[in-house]
C-alpha cells in the first residue's frame, strides 16, 4: 500500500480530496482534466499553484511533477443559474414542433437532455465549483414547483402520479376546453413565471421527480451539480388565491402542507449524494411583514432535520436584503451558506461587513446576471478581498449576482457584432469565466494577461466618442422644469376625437401585431441577407398589410392595425433606427415558455436620425377609410426591454428615448394618423421591488411617456398599452400617464385588475382590459366574451369601455385569431344592442 500522500497510476485523480491551508475541501471533485496545458508545480503545505500530476509513476506530492496530463484545481466558485433555450434557441424549436404535433415527447425529452448535459460539461470545463442543477425548464421554474407539489388546479382534470406533459403544458398555455394559469412578471424582469393558484382544499402530493431526475443525469455525466428548489416562503408568496377562494386566504397557512413534500425531495437527493442544497427565496429582498420573515424562521427550523448532513446555500437576487430580513436569514436553522445579490444589492456590503454568523459560507454575486456589460474585475476582485477579510477566504465563494437565465448566451455566436462594442460585453458563457477568473485571483491564480484585457476593455468603453452626444444629453437637461402635460384634459379631448373619428359605443380594436407567418419571416430574412431588392421586400411587406387591413375590415373592426409585419420586435425593430443601439445576432433571452426576445444594446446616447413608422402607417391608412393606429413603443419599454448602459443613471437614457419617440409621434401626426398607440407594456415590470423606492421610478417613467405626446392636438387620440403586471398597485401612476385611451391585460389574470375599479378608483379616460388571453391557442366563445364584457360594464362607464385582446396576436395562427376576433366582434355588437334596447 503506497503512502498516502502518493498517487499510483490507478487512482481516478477527478474525485481526489486534498486538505491544504487556503483549498476548500470538498466532497465534489476538485480536479478537472485539463489537456495540454502542461506546467510545473510544487505543493507545498500553503500552496495554491496549479497542481499537475503524471500518471507515469507514483510520486509524492511535494516533488516536482512531470506532466502529460493536466489537472486544474477547483475554485471556489458558483452559478447560480443558467439559460435554457440553448444558444440557438433549440428548445424553443423542440417545443413549438412537440406543440404542433410534428415531433414526439422522445424527441423533445433529447433536445432538453443534450442542452442539460451541455451546460453542465461547460461550466465544469471553466473549473466552476458549485454547478446548479434543475434550474432547466420546459416552462417556467415556478411551474415545475407547482407540478412537485401536485397543486394542479381541478380544472386540467389531473389524476394523480407523476406529473406528464399534457397536464403540464395545459398548465402553462392552456387547452380546447379550459383555460391557462395566470402568468405574470418574476419580480422586475422580462421574464414570466406561471403564478401558483393555491387554497385550503388543495391536496398537495409529491407529482415531480425532476429535481432528483436531474441531479442524477448530471452526476452520471461526472459532474456533481447543487440542486436548485424555489424556497418554500417564496412559493407561497408569489401565489395566489385560487379562484372562488376567499382574496384575504393567507397563503402561508399552507407552509406545513408543502414542507413534507420538500422534506421527501431533500431525501431523495440525499439518497442520490447530494452534498449541496440550494433555495432560491428572491423574496427576501421584498418589503415584507413579520408574519411573512417569521414564515422563513418557521420554514427552515421545520426542514433543519432533514437537511441534516447536507450543504444548504439559501439565494437572494435582485436587490438588497432590508436589515431585519438580513437579521432573519443569516438566523435559519440548517442553512450553511447565503447568496447576496451584490450588483443591484450594494448596501447588503454594509450589512455583510457588520458579520455573518461565525463558519458560514458568503456566495457574493459580484458577476451581473441581468445585464451584458463585462466585469470590471479589478473592481469586484476589491470587493472580494474586503469579503474575504471578513468571512475568511475557505468560506467565500465568487458567485453570479443572479441566474444567467436573464442574460444573451455566448458571445461566440456573434461574429458580425462591432468589434470594439463586442470587447466591452458579457454573455451567460463568458461571464461563467469572468466568476472563475475571479475566484481564481482570490485564490493567488490571478491570470494577469486576462485582467489586462478586461481593463483595456473598461478604458475603451469610457472613452470611446461614439458612446456620447453632447447634442442630445443638452436636449434631454433642459427637460427638467416641465412635467409636459397636455394642454386640455382627457374629457374635452375625448370629445373633440369622437367628432372626428365617429365611433360606436363598446369600439373594438387590436393591440397591433397580427401573426408572423413562416413566409412573413422568410421574406424579412431574405430582405436582411440582401437576397430580395428593396421594392421586392417593400411589396411584399404591403400586400401583408392589405391583407390584414381587409381582414380586420372583413371582421368589422372599428379602429385598425396594421398588423406590423415589418417588425421582428417591438423593441428591436426601433432601436435598429435609434442611434446609440447595438445589435446581435442570437443574443436571445427567454421572456416565457418558447417565446424569446432579443434586447437591443443601448451602449450611447439616443436620438432619432429619420422618421421610423411613418411610411408604413401612411401605407396601411391608405387601404382603409377607417381609423388606422400608428403603432410605437414607448420609452420605459424600449429601455426595460433592453440592455441598458450602466455608465449613466437609467432616467437619462429613458428621457433621451422619449425626445426620440416625440419626434415619431409628431411627424405621425403630420401625416394624418389620428390614433397613435404608444405602448408602455414594461412600465409596471420596471418598478423596484422596494416602496421606498416607488416614487422616484414612477415619477421619471410617467414623465417620460408624457414627453412623446405633449405637443400633439386635442383631436390625436393617444393610446397606450399594458400588459402581463399587476397593475392595481400603480393605477393612479398609470392615470397619471394622461392616455386618451389605455389598452391592458385582464383575462389571463382573472380580471385581477377590475377590483381596483370595485373599489372606488375613478377612471375618466378610455379604457379596454383585455376580453380573452393570446397567449393560449384556446378560442373563447361570443359568451364568455360578453361575459366579461358585462363584468367591466359593472365597474366602467359605457362610453369609456373598449373591447380588444390582452396583448397583440403576433405569436398566435391565423386560424386561431379570425374565429376569437369574430367572436369579440360579435360579443360588442351584442352587448351594443341590449344597451340600446335598455335606455
């Protein structure tokens, strides 16, 4: 038997533990191969240089050792999270073929594992320590909660046993005969999650085995991953009453019939050789009550026992930690480790430095995980050292602000990006880098030349002259002064636009997009790769309009669209005109299930070289002698759906937006459009997850949309259009806007957003909640529409109400669209008639 601190040619060197001063030992593997990287270390009892070893002959550890094989140590360092469309979106490609029907479960089942098995090697291979499992999805994180519970609603007819895609996926979008669940926004982000709905009566069973599932593909891969749950609290609290129970059911009372579920998964996961747990409770960062901070204590003392043994690392992301939420979660029971959102959470370093409980591990999320601007890492690594004076260097790990989830994928992908802009970015792959480098230099390993390049990065970025306009940052200060109102209010300018439009009672509309058809993308495809003429594109382009101008005509809609078949996306299609935008080609972001969007990158200043709309708005007016809506994005959106330079407080790019988008709106209006639309679909999703921080958000957002429109005439209608948020706590904001009209989503959400009219808001402008949910491909009934058509009649004046969709139809068929729009026509019609007959 050789000495123990040899190694013989036998030993598997990936699974060896090493204890030195300075190394966190580990029970996951601390070496990884690495090929050709052949180098000379000594070990020594306080070394921390590379270590390589021959598999020659057995040596002892303190000698010099030869290499043909090279092994790299495992730093202290983590991911908390990672996208899953994969880097050209194949997930979403899987899905949308399992949906139509062209492809089987099998198929999908082998695109999710190559994408799993994928991202795992990856993040192994860049010597990442603490690899996250289960935080893949078919849909939503949140949803695959609520499939591990069994808290199906009655409705999807559920039997029992494990949780299949039929139930799972009527869940998230819906069937022929019932409904979706609510979807709403996860916290302020683009992204939406399948809101639970819970109440005393739901028998919660264990109907999900992925997160085990998972965690053991990867371990038979080789890699030992940490599984990821949402937290128990944080479930609860992002759910709601389901419908027909009582508004005020507390949901926490639900805590001890959901913590024998998680305690059966933990075991499960122990079973499989788990060492490390990892709960994401984001809600931490919220104002919360004591009731709700007590419900955490309450939580983790319940589940102590059966953590017993493992690693547990409770997450925190997006914002700062408040002080007694801070006192509360360093204070759980069983929790070895806390994850700190250092990027958006600054002064949770002040809480930190006053101590973390003694022996407990800090996971600092020095990496942004919802922006693409690369690391300044000389900064972080400061950061690091001050942590690791306080916490000491075996119990700090480098760690990424949030899940990569939030974030484009791989740089790689984007050869034909501005070379100089692509040298200031990040994507999820390279940031995975940027964390080991890092904890790499925390470590003694500091990659010199690596750190050179990302501040000569830094310093390119700040200097560079095509990041500033001193034009537009003059125009955008000498907004300040003016809250650029509308001379007249919202009554005698609705008055003035009927005279001029003429329209019925209950007018029904669109939100703006139609369906993008396969040979609608084709030809925008072709036009960009410069393989059709321009007058080819712009005919066919027209005839698209034609089309859907005689449709909505065929429908007898009442104000038009014209169905934007000229625009990949709402955001991406303005910031192409915009100056101060960079694009990518596959820097996709998942927003829901299969659908993914493709932020612009604001890197400069903004404004408008040329009209953007005005061409295709004139077109399509000239197809129709009914109102035609010229159709913009709006400022708050266009920067909550971007990424956005982090040189400059967000309100002065969004204020250099809006002059933009003035300019638009005004030169709309010289070409006689009477009806513009300005969309301001992200304005809720941007408000800060802290009252306290409310009123500032509000204050510039609102002002923002009203620039846009303030020097148009009494007789321009102006719309807007909200959607996908829970807009009740921000509706005197949102009055505040001073739309004409304001479209938003109501169906999906139950017609949540009816009660704020129940009690007692007045609401003097135009409004139209949505009358049936386009994220479904279910078609609703003329019934079920007057249904809530009547429900809004209850709580709105008649000569306010609109009635359209939730959202635009542009993810929607053709097939789908035409019957549930005959059948909101006719609702109106109907609704219209009784009206009459009762005066």
């Amino acid at each position: 038997m050789p000495p123990s601190n040899h190694i013989t040619p036998h030993m598997d060197l990936r699974y060896l533990t090493f204890q030195f001063p300075g190394l966190v030992s580990s029970p996951t593997p601390l070496l990884t191969p690495r090929a050709s990287l052949a180098r000379h270390s000594s070990l020594s009892s306080n070394s921390r240089q590379p270590l390589s070893l021959s598999l020659n002959h057995a040596l002892s550890l303190t000698e010099p050792l030869s290499v043909t094989t090279t092994f790299s140590l495992k730093m202290a360092s983590h991911i908390v999270g990672y996208p899953r469309m994969g880097p050209k979106r194949e997930l979403k490609f899987a899905l949308e073929s399992f949906w139509d029907g062209k492809s089987s479960a099998e198929e999908l089942q082998k695109v999710a594992a190559d994408l799993r098995s994928s991202i795992w090697k990856q993040m192994a291979d860049a010597g990442i320590k603490y690899i996250p499992s289960n935080t893949f999805s078919y849909y939503d994180q949140v949803l695959d909660t609520t499939a591990m519970l069994g808290a199906v609603p009655t409705r999807y007819n559920w039997n029992g046993g494990e949780i299949g895609f039929d139930t799972y996926f009527s869940m998230a979008r819906g069937n022929a005969s019932v409904p979706a669940m609510e979807m709403t926004k996860w916290f302020d982000t683009n992204y939406h999650f399948i809101v639970p709905e819970l109440g005393p009566d739901v028998k919660f069973s264990y109907a999900s085995h992925k997160a085990v599932t998972e965690y053991k593909e990867a371990k038979s891969l080789g890699v030992d991953t940490v599984p990821v749950l949402v937290g128990p609290v944080t479930y609860l609290l992002l759910s709601k009453p389901a419908k027909g129970v009582e508004k005020t059911f507390p949901l926490l009372s639900l805590l001890d019939k959901i913590l024998p579920i998680y305690k059966e998964v933990i075991a499960e996961l122990k079973a499989a050789g788990a060492s490390w747990i990892q709960f994401d409770e984001a809600t931490l960062v919220m104002d919360l009550e004591s009731h709700q901070l007590e419900a955490f204590t309450k939580a983790y003392a319940e589940l102590e026992s059966s953590l017993s043994g493992l690693n547990v690392l409770v997450e925190t992301y997006f914002a700062d930690v408040p002080a007694d939420a801070f006192k509360t979660l360093t204070a759980l029971k069983g929790v070895t480790a806390f994850g700190f959102d250092l990027v958006r959470g600054t002064k949770t370093l002040d809480l930190i430095k006053g101590g973390l409980p003694s022996g407990k591990y800090l996971f600092a999320g020095v990496v942004d995980g919802r922006n693409i601007w690369a690391n300044d890492l000389d900064a972080s690594l400061i950061t690091l050292k001050s942590l690791e004076g306080i916490v000491g260097n075996d119990k700090l790990v480098v760690s990424t602000s949030c899940s990569l989830l939030h974030t484009a994928v791989d740089l790689v992908n984007e050869p034909k990006l501005d070379t100089e802009i692509k040298s200031w970015l990040a994507f999820a792959a390279q940031k995975v880098v940027e964390v080991n480098a890092l904890a790499k230099a925390l470590a003694g390993q500091k990659d010199e030349a690596f750190f050179l390049a990302n501040a000569a990065a830094q310093a390119s970025r700040k200097n560079s002259p095509r990041v500033t306009n001193e034009a537009v940052q003059k125009a955008a200060a000498a907004l300040t002064g003016s809250d650029h109102r509308r001379a007249t209010n919202v009554s005698a300018r609705l008055d003035a636009q009927q005279k001029n439009l003429n329209l019925p009672i209950l007018p029904t509309t669109t939100i703006g997009s139609f369906p993008q058809t396969i040979e609608l993308r084709r030809v925008r495809r072709e036009y960009k790769a410069k393989k059709i003429s321009e007058e080819e594109y712009i005919k066919a382009i027209k005839e698209e309009i034609n089309k859907v101008v005689m449709l909505q005509e065929e429908l007898d809609i009442d104000v038009l669209v014209h169905g934007e078949p000229e625009r990949n996306d709402m955001v991406e299609y303005f910031g192409e005109q915009l100056s101060g935008f960079a694009f990518t080609a596959n820097g996709w972001v998942q927003s829901y299930g299969s659908r993914c969007v493709k932020p612009p990158i604001i890197y400069g200043d903004v404004s408008r070289p040329n009209p953007m709309t005005v061409f295709w708005s004139t077109a399509a007016q000239s197809m129709t002698k009914r109102p035609m809506k010229g159709m913009l994005t709006g400022p708050v959106t266009i920067l909550n759906w971007s990424f956005v330079r982090n040189d400059q407080p967000r309100f002065e790019t969004c204020y250099q937006i809006a002059l933009a988008i003035k300019d638009e709106v005004e030169d709309l209006e010289k070409a006689g459009i009477n009806v513009i639309q300005i969309d301001e679909a992200a304005l809720r999703e941007g408000l800060p997850l802290r009252k306290a921080e409310h009123a500032f958000y509000l204050d510039w957002a609102v002002h923002s949309f009203r620039i846009t429109n303030v020097g148009v005439q009494d007789t321009t209608q102006i719309h807007t259009h909200m959607c996908y948020s829970n807009f009740n706590d921000i509706i005197h904001s949102i009055i505040d806007m001073d739309a004409d009209v304001i479209t938003i989503e109501n169906s999906r959400s139950d017609e949540k957003l009816l009660s704020v009219f129940r009690e007692g808001v007045k609401y003097g402008a135009g409004i139209g909640p949505g009358v049936y949910d386009i994220h479904s491909p279910r078609i609703p009934s003329t019934e079920e529409i007057a249904d809530r058509i009547n429900k809004m009649l209850a709580v709105l004046e008649t000569n306010i109400l609109w009635v359209n969709p939730d959202c635009g139809l542009k993810t929607r068929k053709y097939a789908e669209v035409k019957p549930a729009l005959q059948n909101m026509v006719a609702a109106a019609k109907l609704l219209r008639t009784e009206l009459a007959s009762a005066k």
